[in-house]
C-alpha cells in the first residue's frame, strides 16, 4: 500500500468519519484546512517500518504506538466537539480562537518539518541508532532537543484552537503530553547511552521541548 493510500485513511479516519452524521460539515473550510495540515504532517512523516532486528522496538518502548493513538484521538475529540456542538455551526474566521489556532498549526509545522530536514536520515519514526549517528546541536536543536515534537504538538493543539474546542483541546494537551513525556524519556536514555558525556552537556545547554521553560 502506499504511502499516499495511507495518508488518505488516516485523515478519513480523523476529519471525516467522526462527522459522518453531519456530512454538511466535511466540507466547511475548518475541516479542509485541517486535512490539509494533516496531509502535510503525515506526507513529512517517515512510513514506520521494521527493522533488520528488534533492538529498536526495545529502545522505542511502544512509545510510536502510543503517539500514533494519542494523536488520532488528538484530533478526534476537537473535532467531534466542533461538529456536533454549536461551534459548528459557522464559525467566523475572525474570532481570535481560529486565529491563534490557525498560527499555531502552521508554525508547528514549520519548526516540526524545519527539524526534520535538520535531522535527515537520522529522523526515523522509532528510537534507533545508526552505525554513523552524529549528534545534532544547529537550528531549531540549539534551543531544544526535541523541536521536531514540540512542533508537532503545536500543531496538534493548534486543530483544536482553530476549531474552538476547549473540551478536545485540554484531552489533547493531556494525550499527547504523556505519550511525547514517554518518548522522549525513551529516546533521552538512547542518546546518553550513545553519547555518553557529550549527550549530558547537551542536555545541560538546552531546554527539553519547550523554549526556554522546559
């Protein structure tokens, strides 16, 4: 199957199924948009695939797992709020909840594909080490270890601000905190284990995930 096809379910699944009751909906330009910035976060996202031996799987965790469940449900939640509650019915692209949501999805995006072309082939979907892995400290990794995460879950809670659901926005900060407090404490383990002593400087230097706070 490939990667376009699954693309599609995935955002069927998220944008399109949970307003199957309200197909009048499916079509506004709030869903259209947040297909669109789904469609762009998912196409950025490397296929999570197995690899030759299962010492990545032990280094992950089940942490992909675990943020591919809480990111569908991250969407999910929002937008089954905005479509069968009153938000739905018409939102003005002038109120100050679409606007601030609608920068935070793209400045999510922007930092999140920013890291990744940062990383290269060292940004994989699981926690994995390559032979030649080097540590990467330039551009959005001088402020944060984790940039790539942190503009993701921008993003995310940004769908759920566009759309005015502070229901779905709260169980999607709470869902995607402790599945990324989860990987990233899998993926912090990997890296001193790789780095040692150079990693613990880093980690010194630099904020976890958020900019200057944490």
């Amino acid at each position: 199957m490939s990667k376009l096809i699954k693309v599609i379910i995935w955002l069927t699944a998220m944008y399109v199924i949970p307003l199957i009751a309200v197909p009048d909906r499916i079509l506004t330009p709030h869903i259209m948009i947040l297909i669109l910035a789904g469609a762009v976060l998912l196409l950025t996202q490397p296929e999570i695939k197995r690899g030759k031996d299962d010492s990545s799987s032990v280094r992950d965790k089940g942490t992909v797992l675990l943020i591919v469940v809480a990111g569908v449900m991250s969407q999910i939640a929002p937008v089954i709020e905005w479509g069968y509650g009153r938000n739905g019915e018409g939102n003005s692209f002038l109120t100050v909840p679409v606007i601030i949501g609608l920068v935070m999805l793209i400045g999510g995006l922007t930092i999140r594909i920013w890291s990744i072309r940062i990383l290269g082939r060292f940004f994989t979907p699981t926690v994995q080490m390559a032979d030649d892995h080097r540590l990467v400290t330039s551009g959005p990794f001088s402020l944060v270890r984790h940039p790539s995460y942190f503009g993701a879950f921008v993003s995310i809670i940004g769908a759920g601000v566009f759309l005015n659901a502070p229901i779905g926005t709260v169980m999607a900060a709470l869902a995607m905190s402790f599945a990324y407090w989860k990987r990233i404490s899998a993926e912090e383990q990997a890296l001193v284990d790789r780095f040692g002593g150079e990693y613990r400087q880093y980690q010194q230097t630099t904020k976890t995930i958020i900019p200057f706070v944490w």
